[in-house]
C-alpha cells in the first residue's frame, strides 16, 4: 500500500486506494453539513474511477500489469508496470481512453440536464456534466503527467527516439504551464465583480496546485527517461548484496540470534507459503516462517531500472535475486537508489541539468 493511502477493495483484480487526502476531502463537506456538495463529490469519486478504470483495463488488455489505482483530490494515477516497452500506439491507447470516457460521462450528464424537470437534482446533473467535461477537456492538455502528455509523446514517438519524444513532450508541457500561469493573472486583473466572495483567490490557488503538480510530474518523467538511458546496461545483479543468510522455515528465534550476533548478518532469508521471505524480528514468531514476510524474486538478468520500478509500484524494500529458481543475493531499494545516484554522479561528474534529484515511480492519469 502507498504511503498515506488506504485500500478500499479491488475492482477487476485492480487495488483501488484512497489518498488520506482525498478521504479528508470527502469527510469536509459532512462536517460543514455541507450534504448536497457530498453527494456531488462522491458521485465525482465514482465518475473518477470510472476514468481511471479505464485506463486499467486498457493496460490490461494489453499485457501491461497494474498494481492499483489511487484517488487523490485533483484526479486519480494508474500505477502501471513500467517493466516493459511500450509500443506507441498502445500507449496511445492507454492515455486517450480516459478522457474519452469523462467526455461521455460528461454527454451522458448533459442529456439528463435536457431530460430533467428544473430543481436541485437537475442542478446536481448540470455539475456533474461540468465537471466530467473539464476533467476530459483538462487531461488532454499536452503536458506530463496528464493523459495529454502521453498522447503527445506516442505520436512523437512514431518518428523519434522514446528519449528525443519524451524530451520534446516536456518542453510542451513547460510552455502549457506557462500558459495556464498567464492565463490565471489575465483572469485576475480582467474578471469583473459579480463573482462570489474569495471565488478568483480561490482560482488562483487551485491553477498554482494544477502547475505545481504538472511541473512535479513533467520532472519525474524527465528523470525516469534519463535514468533508463544512463543505466539501461546495468543490471539487477550489479546491484546485488551477497551479505544475507538463508535459513528453514522451522529455524527457532534462538538459533536466528545467533546467526546475527554470530555471523554479523542482519538480512535472512527464509521461505514462506512456497514464497522467499525476509525475517522481520520486529514480528513475534517462535520460527522463521512466524516472522517472515513475502517478498518479491527477480531475476539476476533483469534491468536495474526495471527491478526498481517494479518494486516501487508493488511497494517492496526488499527483493530476492535470483538465478533460475536459485537464491544469489539480495536487494534493497535504499541500495538500488544509492547505486543508480552513484552511478549518474561517475558518469556525469559536473552537477548538470541531466541529474536527478531521484528516481520515481510513473503513472497514468
């Protein structure tokens, strides 16, 4: 589960997650008996989902795995399996069914708003079919990490480098920003009176939180792409430790005090329901199996970059390395992150704009 988020249940094998902050988004309005705005914003949740889904099922039917999806205040990410190459048209596809769904749920709104006698649930479909029109409208703005990002850069792609698109995607999504920052100031010295108390110091805070997150996002494709092209001949075993034990399921907790008081090994691996598993002495178990939890076995072969993506989507500090179905080594994400920093700063030794500040997980809007 990602830090400061909280599963709901899964929907077609897909962790759905709620943000803590879209949780206190939800609970405001039932502490200001606020109960129409409630019921907007959980019929919002839905319409979010919907959209995300979308995107899921899509990367699914495409052989592209999704660990879960979480909603946040400002939308919902996909977190996708970045393991594999994706073909331009696929992510193409990806991208743009998400906000062809919130344009039609927004039409399906709208017809209701014609179809409905004037009152309060007529004013309700008439908000919805807003909102689910500019959460299309809004995610096919060319800039990462908007779904518009990634229909820019699959079509760049059909001619161009994933590095040389991605870049050219980027200086789009700088210009995109600059224009919505513009944008924002003209409204607030051009827009009149008659607009309710705080409403244009409300629109000037809620476009800084849009650019501020769409420079957060453009930054953390940026450095994903020039991490995978400064590392992508290293690989998974490159960043290994050998220093571990591997001990029974049935090891008693004596005999594992031993080992690390003894062997000077704090990393020990066992195995539990078939799976390899790392002893977490913080857990009270009488044997090894008792205080193991699961962790993820990869490939001594695998990219680095690759493993470290996979583990960063399912969560995982600590992964097997394997040869085959043999136990070789170990490997953290504090030290797979050490080593790929340690490798940009030998390979590039000047400080440049192509180092990164650290590496991150990628997602779909």
């Amino acid at each position: 589960m990602a830090a400061g988020s909280f599963g709901i249940g899964r929907i077609f094998g897909i962790r759905i997650e709620l943000h803590w902050t879209f949780i206190l988004f939800l609970l405001l309005p039932l502490l200001l008996q606020a109960y129409g705005l409630f019921l907007i914003l959980l019929l919002l949740f839905i319409c979010v989902l919907i959209h995300e889904l979308t995107h899921s099922i899509t990367a699914i039917k495409n052989g592209i795995g999704v660990s879960r999806i979480i909603l946040l205040p400002i939308g919902g990410a996909s977190i996708i399996d970045t393991t594999k190459i994706v073909n331009p048209r696929v992510e193409f596809n990806i991208a743009v069914v998400g906000p062809l769904m919130s344009l039609f749920l927004g039409g399906i709104f709208g017809v209701l708003v014609v179809l409905m006698p004037a009152g309060p649930l007529a004013q309700m479909m008439q908000r919805l079919f807003v909102v689910n029109m500019a959460l299309g409208l809004l995610n096919l703005l060319p800039a990462f990490p908007m779904d518009g990002g990634r229909v820019l850069r699959s079509y760049l792609e059909r001619k161009m480098s994933a590095y040389d698109s991605t870049m050219v995607a980027i200086r789009v999504s700088k210009y995109t920003m600059a224009l919505i920052i513009v944008g924002t100031i003209a409204f607030l010295y051009t827009a009149g009176i008659g607009y309710p108390a705080y409403y244009k110091e409300l629109i000037f805070f809620w476009n800084l939180i849009i650019v501020f997150f769409l420079y957060s996002g453009m930054e953390a494709e940026r450095e994903s792409m020039i991490v995978r092209r400064s590392t992508s001949h290293l690989l998974l075993r490159d960043a290994m430790s050998r220093h571990f034990v591997y001990v029974r399921p049935e090891t008693g907790a004596d005999r594992l005090y031993r080992i690390m008081k003894g062997r000077k090994e704090h990393t020990i691996i066992t195995r539990k329901d078939g799976e390899y598993a790392v002893v977490n002495a913080s857990v009270s178990g009488a044997i090894a199996a008792d205080m193991a939890v699961a962790i993820p076995g990869m490939q001594a072969k695998a990219k680095l970059v690759d493993a470290l993506y996979s583990m960063e989507s399912n969560d995982a500090r600590v992964a097997a390395v394997l040869s085959g179905r043999r136990l070789v080594g170990v490997v953290t994400m504090q030290d797979m992150q050490a080593f790929i920093s340690l490798h940009m700063i030998n390979r590039n030794p000047a400080p440049g704009r192509d180092a990164p500040k650290k590496v991150t997980k990628l997602f779909i809007l």
